[in-house]
C-alpha cells in the first residue's frame, strides 16, 4: 500500500481534479438515469448477465474504486505529517454536513422508488397480462369455431359434389356466416397422395385472390387448422375430403385483425417478464434502494473526499500558528509566518511576527530564520 501510495501522482489529490471527477460521476450517472439503457432496468433483466454486470458489478466495483481512491488519499496527507486535530474536527464537521444535507433526499427518494416499484410490478400486472392472454385465447377459439362451422358446412363430400353438378359462388353464402371469410379453394388430387405443382385439378377457387394458398404448397394442407409461414394476420382451415373414390384438397381462409399475432406475441412476452417481477416483489424496496445509491453514492463519495482535502487547507494555517506559538513560548524568535491571505488567520500571523520581531535582540548573529508558510 505504500509503495501504491508513493507512487500515485500527487495531482490526483488537488481540488481542480477532484471538482472534474465529481462532475463527471455526477453528468454520468444522469445520463445513464435518463437513457436508462433501453433493456436494461426490464424485468428480464433481473436474471441476465447483463442486467447482473450493470446493476450489481459495476457500481460495485465502482464504489470500490472510490473508496481505495479516498483511502489513498487519507494515506498520502498522514503520510505528508498534515494530519491535525483542527483538520480531522472540520472533516467531521464537513461530513456531517453532507449527511444532514444527503440523508433526508435519500431516505425520502429510496422510499419514493421502492413505493413507485412495488405500486407498478404488483399482482395486478401480471393478472392485467394473464387476462389479456385470456382474451386473445377466447377470441382465437371464436374464430377457429366459426372457421370449422364454414369447413363443415361447405368443405365436405356432398357440398362439392353438388358444386360440381351445379356450380354456384359459395363466398356470399360463406360470408353471411363470417364476415371476414377472404377465400375458398377446392382442388381434386390425381390419387391419394397430396399434389407437389400443377398436377391438382381446380374445383373451386372463390373469393379474393390474393389470399389464395399457392398451389405449391397444397402438399402442406392438412385435416385442422394450418399454422403456415407468412400467414401471420390469416386463419387457414384445411380438408383432405374423401368422396366416391376422389380425393378433394380444401382450404378456407378468413382473415384476422392486423397486427393480431403480433399483439398476441407481446403479451406473451410481458407476461414472461411479469413473472420474473412477481419472484422479485420481496426484493423489490431493497432493489429501489440500490438503484438510489447506485447513481448517488459514488459523487457523495467524491465529495466526500473533496472534504477531505479542504479541512487539510483549512486546518494548514491554525497548524502553523500553533507551530510558531510554540516556539515563540520557548523563547525562539529566529521564524516569520508568511501569510498568503488577510483574514483573521493574516491577522493572526501578523501578530505572531509583531512578537517574534520584538524579541529579536536575543537572537544571535549568523542564525537561520525559519519561515512558517501559512
């Protein structure tokens, strides 16, 4: 640790440098509190390695820094004969100045955040999800039921054969019972195995054509509901209709409203990460104290060895009187007290050299005079 200190540049320990790095961790902390690293402070966060680095590692190691900095600089100013009893009363002075002024914002601001937390990631968070999920799973089934009600009307045996006998357009019968029904196709296979191309013969393709299933891909229909790449705002049903020794591929198509999956997607994920605060909630209050500290610890702790360095500066003049009363009370007058400012500390130094001056014809010829900086 000596060796540490010995080597640490003495412009590491100066006001002007020690001003900077409180600004900087001060400027620091408030953009990283405004931007607040989108991702960061989510719920899943709490359980990733860089939620884990960023709120635990870092300020940790931070803090650390800081208080081996603070203690270095403890160190360089013992080691340099500065301590003093006048100093370490204005240091203690100083930091209780700074928990008078710290304390109160941070035991109502810790309290504000751990009430806005456990107010915001409570039960009702994830039962807001949970329902959600509930009401997109019912109006999912709704329309599957009336998807399957229009396959089992109009997607059998006896329906396409007498379409085939009789051809009519299904889609304005169809959409009297799903207003948003797009498209229905029939295709007849050449056998019994599902067609790869062109080989399927059309029975019937009605509705909008733009939301027809490419006949490259009739070989993917199958008896239920299709869950088909692309189709993301479209609900299939598919039929594979056996009838008088005839195969029939059927699709029906509705469509549902933009952005449904999408929003299905995003509950899903929210309710993931509702679960994750609801195993947090017990930690919750500890966690918006961390978050308070974690922005306002490391400046309190650069302050507070900015207090630190002003009480050696305060307390260097009175420890230089105190060193010329002492000799002026062992009756060496050989000194002068150079004063840098015209407070009463100035005065005082005056003083001290007014005495030393009228004693100076016992001092004798060829002696040294000391010089007492102040």
């Amino acid at each position: 640790m000596k060796q540490i200190r010995r080597r640490a540049p003495s412009a590491l320990y100066t006001v002007p440098f020690l001003l900077f790095l409180y600004l900087l961790l001060t400027t620091a902390s408030y953009v990283l509190a405004s931007s607040s690293f989108p991702g960061v402070f989510s719920g899943e966060s709490f359980t990733s390695p860089r939620g884990i680095l960023i709120l635990v590692l870092l300020p940790t190691g931070l803090l650390v820094f800081l208080s081996i900095f603070f203690w270095l600089q403890v160190s360089e100013s013992l080691h340099n004969g500065d301590g003093s009893r006048t100093g370490n009363r204005l240091f203690l002075a100083f930091c209780l100045l700074v928990a008078a002024s710290s304390f109160p914002q941070s035991l109502v601001s810790s309290r504000y955040i751990s009430s806005a937390l456990d107010s915001w990631f409570d039960l009702s968070v994830s039962r807001t999800y949970a329902d959600s999920e509930s009401i997109a799973a019912l109006y999912s089934e709704s329309r599957l039921r009336l998807a399957n009600r229009v396959a089992d009307q109009y997607l059998t045996g006896l329906s396409i054969s007498n379409y085939r006998s009789r051809p009519v357009d299904w889609m304005p019968l169809i959409r009297a019972i799903d207003p948003d029904a797009v498209s229905c196709q029939v295709y007849l296979l050449p056998g019994d195995e599902a067609p790869a191309d062109e080989s399927a013969k059309t029975i019937v393709e009605s509705g909008d054509s733009a939301h027809f299933l490419e006949r490259s891909r009739l070989d993917q229909i199958a008896h239920g509901p299709l869950d088909l790449e692309g189709d993301e705002d479209l609900l299939r049903v598919g039929r594979i209709i056996r009838y008088s020794g005839q195969t029939y591929a059927c699709v029906y198509t509705t469509v549902l409203p933009k952005g449904f999956q999408d929003l299905r997607e995003r509950i899903a994920e929210g309710g993931d990460r509702a679960v994750i605060i609801d195993a947090l909630k017990p930690f919750l209050p500890l966690m918006g104290m961390w978050i308070y500290f974690l922005f306002s610890l490391p400046p309190l702790l650069i302050l507070v060895s900015l207090c630190w360095l002003l009480s050696r500066r305060f307390s260097d003049p009175a420890r230089a009187l105190s060193e010329a009363a002492d000799r002026l009370s062992a009756g060496d007058s050989s000194w002068r007290v150079v004063a840098s400012t015209r407070d009463d500390f100035g005065r005082a130094a005056a003083r001290m050299n007014h005495l030393a001056e009228t004693r100076e014809h016992s001092r004798k010829p060829g002696d040294k005079r000391a010089v007492l900086k102040l």
